[in-house]
C-alpha cells in the first residue's frame, strides 16, 4: 500500500484519483496485516485495490464524478467494496470518472480531466477513466470499474488494460450510485485476464439487496486458466477447437486502419493458437446507439430525481420556495450531459412520446439480443474491436456529443443484450497514434466468463 500510495502522490498530474488518504488505507493494511499474523490466508488478503467514485464506501466520500455529491460519505460500504474487504483488499482511493458514468472519456467529470498515463495529450476513455489511468500508470494493481455501455471495456481498451463486464446480474449493484440500471454492471480491472480472474471470484455472487442479482453458484474464475481448449485431449494447440465469430458489422467503413490492422494481428494470433474464424452477422449493431441513448437516459432521468437538494446532495443556497429550490439545486448540482440525458429521458418517457421511442427502443433491444443468440450457434466467443478509434486527444470531441456516442458503437449492443464482454490489450495505434493502445473486445455468451478469461489469457 506504500509503494502504490508514493507512486499515486508521484502521478498526481494524470488526475486519476478524486480521493486519497493515506491514513484510511494505511489502518486498512494493517488491520489486513494483522489477520496475516493470525494465520489467515486468501489470494487477495492484503493486496491494494482503487475504487471507481461510483462505488459508495464508508469512511471515505462518494462523488459519482458530480458536484451533486462533493463531500458526500455513505454511512454504508457497496456490496462489491464490501466483498472485497472480506478479502482482505485494501482500499487505495477512489477513481475519477464521468459524473454519473455518463460518457466515454472522462471529460465529464466535475473533478476534471483524466490524462491516459501512455500519452498524456490524450483521453483515458470513459467512464471509469480513473481506474483504468490507476491501473495503466501502476498506481494500483486493480481497480473496480463499472459498464453501462461499454466503461469498462473502453477505457480498458484506451489505457491498455484488461477489463472484464460480466453478465448483468453477476455482480450487486447494491451501493453502485445507479445510472441505468437495467445495464449497470461492475467488474474488475486489472493489468492481465488472470487476475482479473481471481478478482472476480471476491466480487460477483448473489445479494439479496440488489432485486436484479443473480442466483447462482458460486464458480472459480480462474478453473479453465492454462487448460486446453478441447477436453478431446489430443489437441496439441491451447486453443484447437475453438471457433472465434467475427461481426462483419465491426469490421465496417468506420473503423481505423490502425486499429484494424491490430487486431487482425490479435486474430491472427489466435489463429496460431489453434482457433478457427468464423464470419457472423449481428444486423443490428448500428441501431444499438439510438436504441441505448434512449433507454439509458430514461432510466437515468428516473434515478437521477432523487437528487432533489433534500435527501442527498447539493442544495442551492438561496431559493424562495420548494420549486425554486429543486430548480436552483438541480442547475447548480448536474453538469451539462448530466442534464442533456435528464431532458432526453423526460422527453422520451413522456405521455405522447412513449410508444414513439422507448417502447420501440425496447423491442429493438430484444431482437438485438436475439442477434447474438444467432451468432452463437455457429461461434463460441465473439471477436472485433472495442471502439473504432484509439483514444483522442483531450478536448477533440467536447463540445459534440454526437460523435461522443457515435463511438460507442462496439459496446453499446453487449450492453443492451446483458451479455459477458472484456478488452483485452492487442497493441498500438499507428503513426501519431503510436503510443495509444488498442485492446481486443472479447465477447461471451451468458456466464462464460471463466471461458472467456480463458481465452484471453491464452492470448496474453
Ligand atoms: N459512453 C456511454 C455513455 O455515455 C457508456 C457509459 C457507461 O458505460 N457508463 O452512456
């Protein structure tokens, strides 16, 4: 905890963390000392972990990225902050990230910019931009991050980490300040699919707080790590048997030569390892973004309103009456995608536009969803790029939250289905973007993620 600590207080320029004291981590190592001294054991026992600001944690405050929560403490631990005590983890600080989640490079952030720890001119994706910035510079050795549509994978893609969503339902989103929650998922970031692995393990399971937590049986991660891919046992290839699906539709007019060119390297990698290509088709990538950027501010615009100045949060300090102060609190207290989400989702739930666009952007969710169950006959994991670029420079895309979105575009659909996908590191972009990684997006069908990690260990 030391050593991440002086190497956090070193970085303090790429602004990855939005809290830090030492004093709180520091009595946390101890206390996990101590139950070393005792005789205690555990894979993560004393190991230090970074937790994304969206996580609430007692003791320490709990911001979402939003001047709405400046100074806000939790008088409770979120289930996952919570497992991963129990394991003994010792917490580094909290991570910086777009207010709310909302957005794809952490420009969002009532705290400020994240600079990517690779090249500092440029984003570190969003929006668990924080913890994927910790991981990538060695602030941390894991961080917790969370993906609505696409924050884990993104960032991890950006900053050249591994990064893994579960499937919805895994993890508890219990303490998790909500975005949408019909596609907040948590998971794990890490410098390798391994210990992303281990991570796991402590941190999905059932909770009965969160009234989406799966029950399931608790499963080892890390089972299928170094294993052959066929249990036929004369494969003499790790990964002989297995069929990788590629997306015509990721593979498209909008995606960089350079990040093309490495992951057809990652492909061709795979290919070594024994795996076979498969084309597939998933028609309707591209409706994915008008489809979620419906869905997922209508949830927000409903999770948001508990923001009101009274139960939590900012509070104007002067106002004339009750709506006056709810006005004044809420202009204060939301930055502008904030509030540019609040109004789509009001809009789009509203008597009259309802039918018009969420009733049909759910259905066209669910035949989304049936795209992959096509797919997944014919292929056992899916493969293709995470986003159509490597990371852009700081202030290139800020005042057109189009092209923001349009960005999505790889990740937004896993989302939407609730389906396990990862970013795995493949390498780097090209020319000026040299020094700016591109990670591998690894999609699985519902909770194959041991498989998947399998997968992308075999590769790293
Ligand atoms: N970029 C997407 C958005 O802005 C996804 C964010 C996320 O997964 N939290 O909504």
């Amino acid at each position: 905890a030391q050593h991440y600590l002086k190497r956090i207080e070193a970085a303090s320029a790429l602004n990855a963390f939005i809290q830090v004291d030492p004093e709180l981590t520091l009595a946390q190592a101890k206390a996990a000392d101590e139950r070393v001294a005792r005789g205690e054991s555990g894979p993560l026992l004393g190991l230090p972990i970074a937790h994304k600001d969206v996580f609430v944690t007692r003791g320490w405050r709990s911001t979402a990225g939003s001047k709405m929560l400046e100074g806000y403490v939790s008088p409770f631990d979120a289930t996952v902050v919570e497992r991963f005590m129990r394991a003994g983890m010792v917490t580094l600080g909290k991570t910086n990230m777009d207010e709310f989640a909302m957005g794809s490079s952490n420009e969002n952030s009532a705290y400020g910019s994240v600079k990517n720890p690779w090249d500092t001119a440029a984003v570190p994706g969003g929006s668990s931009g924080g913890s994927a910035a910790a991981v990538a510079a060695r602030l941390a050795p894991a961080a917790t991050a969370t993906d609505t549509g696409g924050s884990i994978r993104q960032p991890a893609s950006f900053s050249g980490v591994t990064g893994i969503k579960p499937t919805y339902g895994r993890v508890s989103r219990y303490g998790m300040i909500a975005f949408a929650s019909s596609l907040d998922q948590g998971g794990p970031m890490a410098q390798t699919a391994a210990d992303c692995a281990a991570l796991l393990n402590a941190m999905t399971g059932f909770d009965e707080r969160d009234s989406t937590s799966l029950k399931r049986d608790d499963e080892d991660y890390t089972r299928f790590l170094g294993q052959t891919w066929s249990t036929g046992g004369a494969a003499d290839k790790p990964l002989a048997g297995l069929r990788i699906g590629l997306p015509k539709e990721y593979f498209g007019d909008g995606l960089a030569g350079d990040v093309r060119a490495a992951v057809d390297a990652a492909l061709k990698q795979y290919e070594a390892l024994g795996a076979t290509l498969v084309p597939v088709s998933l028609p309707k990538t591209e409706l994915s973004i008008p489809v979620y950027y419906v869905i997922a501010p209508a949830e927000a615009s409903s999770n948001l309103s508990r923001f009101d100045g009274v139960r939590y949060g900012h509070r104007a300090a002067e106002y004339r009456d009750l709506l006056d102060m709810y006005k004044k609190s809420r202009a204060e207290g939301f930055g502008p995608e904030v509030k540019r989400r609040i109004l789509v989702g009001t809009y789009v739930l509203s008597h009259g536009y309802y039918d018009a666009y969420y009733l049909q952007a759910q259905k066209i969710r669910r035949i989304i969803a049936q795209d992959f169950e096509e797919a997944f006959k014919t292929c056992d994991v899916i493969m293709g790029p995470v986003a159509p670029t490597v990371a852009w420079d700081i202030g290139a895309k800020g005042d057109d939250p189009v092209q923001m979105y349009l960005a999505d575009v790889y990740t937004l659909s896993i989302s939407l289905a609730g389906l396990p996908g990862m970013s795995v590191p493949c390498g780097f972009g090209a020319g000026a973007n040299a020094k700016r990684p591109v990670g591998l997006q690894i999609v699985g069908n519902y909770f194959n993620e041991a498989r998947m990690l399998q997968i992308a260990d075999a590769f790293q």
